[in-house]
C-alpha cells in the first residue's frame, strides 16, 4: 500500500528526497517561468532560516 519515502539525516523540513530534487534549481529547466516559485526570494529567504528577511522580501 503505502510506504513512508525516505528523508534524508538532520533534514529542516523533513522533506523527502524527491520534495528536494523537484525544488532544487539544479533539476530546474534553463528559462524559468517569472511565476515559478523558486526564484521567489521570500521561498529562498525561509529555506535559508532567515523569517525576517522572508516576512520583509513579501511586502
């Protein structure tokens, strides 16, 4: 039925390995779409840890 995918050690977010290749840049076609949300600096700021500079980069 359904298994649990694995999660790589000391993951933040716990994210599976495939949440973080589908969000990685590196599987990213050349020519983003502007709307694609890994170019959003407020989505980079929160990946890095840094709240404040994603809770400012929104406004």
């Amino acid at each position: 039925v359904w298994r649990v995918a694995d999660v790589p050690e000391n993951d933040k977010f716990q994210y599976t390995y495939f949440a973080h290749r589908i969000n990685s840049f590196d599987t990213a076609p050349k020519n983003l779409l502007a709307s694609d949300s890994r170019l959003r600096p407020d989505r980079y700021a929160l990946e890095m840890g840094d709240l404040s500079k994603s809770g400012s980069e929104k406004s």
